[in-house]
C-alpha cells in the first residue's frame, strides 16, 4: 500500500466509532468520521435545545479520540465533564468542556464546520475529518416490535417506554435531510467504508438511512466492512445474533451493504454485573454462500468486556484491509 488510504467511518458514540479511531490513528490513513445529527440527551441535548445549535456530543468525542497519545491529558481535558452538586454550579452539571467549546464557536461564527476545524487545531487533530452526518439537525423515531411509535434519541437510547419488547424499525424526521458534499466526496473517495462498533439503532442506522448517504454507499467500489458489537444492549439489541443485524440492515437499507464482517469470538470474560448484557454470537451455517466474509477475532476489551479494545479492532481491521487492498 504505497498511498495513504482513506477510511471513513460511520456511527457515533463513546465506545463505538470513537473506540475505532483510537485504534486507527497511529497507522497513517486518512480518516473521516460521520455522525448522527440526532443526538438529543445529555449535555448535547440540553445545549441542542437551549441554543438551537448541531448536538456537539459525538463530534467531541472523535476529536477526543484522535489526540495523539501523548497529549492524553488534552484528550481528557476536552472530554470533562462538570460537576455541579451545588445550587449555584447546576447549571453546568454534567456538560461537556468540548460541547461548550464547540458552542461558543458555532455561536460565534454560526458554522459548525468552522467550530471544527478550531477545536481541531485547538487540539492538534489533523489528517482527520469529523463531519455531522447531516447539515440539520433530525429527531430520531422509531416503530416497536409491538408497532408502537416511540420518538427521540434518548426514549430509543435509553429505553424510556412502557414494556419495552424491542424496536423493529427507526426512522428520521425530516425523513431527506440535507448532506453537505463534504460528506458525499469523502464517502465517494474512501478507499474503505466502516461501520460499528455502536449501538445499531441509535448510532449506525441513524446515519445510514439518510437517502444521500445510503446512496453513496452503495454506489462506492470501496473495501466495505461492518464491525459487529461485542455484546447486545439491553432492549435495543436484547439476544441479537450477527443474523439479526443483517437483517436489520436489510429491512432498513433494501439489502447488506457489507463485504466483509469483524467479529469477536471471545465470550469467556463475564460481564459485570451491572451490567445486563450479552455477548453476541453467531451461526455459521449463516454465512454459507453469503456475498460477504466473516473475520473471528479476540476483541473484547478486558477491562470492560461489553466494549471492544482499540488495539485488537484496530488489529483486526488492518489486516483486513492488506488483505483486501494492493
């Protein structure tokens, strides 16, 4: 491989698309992260509310992700979270220093492009690109298995509805939003496309149902890969097989748009108890005269089993990748 390669990745959250670019970002790709313009909880939401802006929450935590590992306090710095146990400081409670950078530059230029490129230099992040999915913001609904309509990012995240059986499909609102060409070209670009680790319906779908990138994607000659999650959370994905992700990618996108799959194959570390997860298998008689590969390796973070580790994805992905791309 003797050009640098460019990847994009799609998703979102802490311990998803964030986990990956960790692990990507020391072997010298170009690396692109879209995500989900539908974020409504936490310190993103109550900022997205209360000052009409793009939720900044994701976009941080990629910034944060891509700091060189030897500015690993900047990295924390940027993803501090405020306390506020106090009357007087509540209002700061639980916000994110990064999410209020990222406000007061999208107040002051009004351009979240440019809010970027700052906080991204303000850090040292560069050969990178972190774009929002969308140029607006979009409201996250989805149908239950039960056919209820459930609306917002967080009543899906957090399964905040009566007897939650399960959800069978989301959809956006606007269902067409708009898509800056910066995201268009980097998909068009992309020598390799990934999607996952991440919560399936309140990360990845998110961002590709929207028609233009869903388009896209199909119409890219990139090396596609999808990164199937360690372990099943709770009511989003509850006994989800690597079956039932495809079919959901199916049901949502007309077809797989994946050549290859990542998965792990080490469920001997048990979870905490907290923690009512389970890890996610698979039936290989399932990918029998499929359109697509399975890779099996050890992923699972072991500090935190319901996560993948950076460096084994990384790991994995790259040697995907040379196996694939001359």
């Amino acid at each position: 491989m003797n050009k640098q390669l460019r990847i994009v990745c799609l998703g979102g959250g802490s311990g998803g698309t964030s986990t990956l670019l960790r692990g990507l970002k020391n072997f010298g790709f170009h690396l692109t992260s879209i995500t989900s313009m539908a974020d409504d909880g936490g310190s993103s939401g109550r900022l997205r509310k209360a000052y009409g802006i793009m939720p900044p929450g994701n976009l941080v935590s990629c910034i944060a992700s891509l700091i060189s590992d030897e500015n690993k306090e900047l990295s924390e710095l940027l993803m501090f979270r405020f306390p506020g146990s106090k009357e007087e400081n509540k209002i700061l409670d639980g916000h994110k220093l990064g999410n209020l950078l990222m406000l007061a530059e999208m107040l002051r230029t009004n351009d979240i492009y440019k809010a970027l490129a700052l906080v991204q230099k303000l850090f040292g992040v560069t050969n990178a690109d972190i774009l929002p999915a969308t140029d607006e913001r979009t409201k996250l609904s989805a149908i239950t298995v039960d056919g209820r309509r459930i609306h917002t990012e967080t009543t899906l995240d957090l399964a905040l509805y009566a007897q939650p059986l399960g959800l069978k499909k989301i959809y956006l609102t606007p269902k067409n939003p708009k898509v800056n060409q910066k995201v268009i070209d980097s998909i068009t670009n992309a020598d390799v496309i990934i999607s996952g680790p991440g919560d399936l319906y309140t990360n990845q779908l998110p961002v590709l149902v929207i028609p233009a990138i869903r388009d896209a994607i199909f119409a890219s000659n990139a090396k596609k890969i999808f990164i199937l999650n360690v372990a099943n959370k709770p009511f989003e994905s509850k006994g989800y097989k690597l079956e039932n992700f495809i079919q959901a990618f199916i049901s949502h996108l007309d077809k797989f748009p994946f050549d290859s799959i990542i998965a792990n194959n080490n469920y001997s570390i048990p979870f905490p108890k907290k923690y009512h997860y389970d890890y996610v298998t698979y039936d290989k008689q399932t990918t029998k005269n499929s359109n697509y590969s399975v890779i099996e390796k050890d992923l699972v973070n072991t500090k935190l089993p319901i996560h993948h580790d950076e460096h084994k994805l990384a790991q994995a992905v790259v040697s995907v990748i040379q196996n694939n791309i001359k």
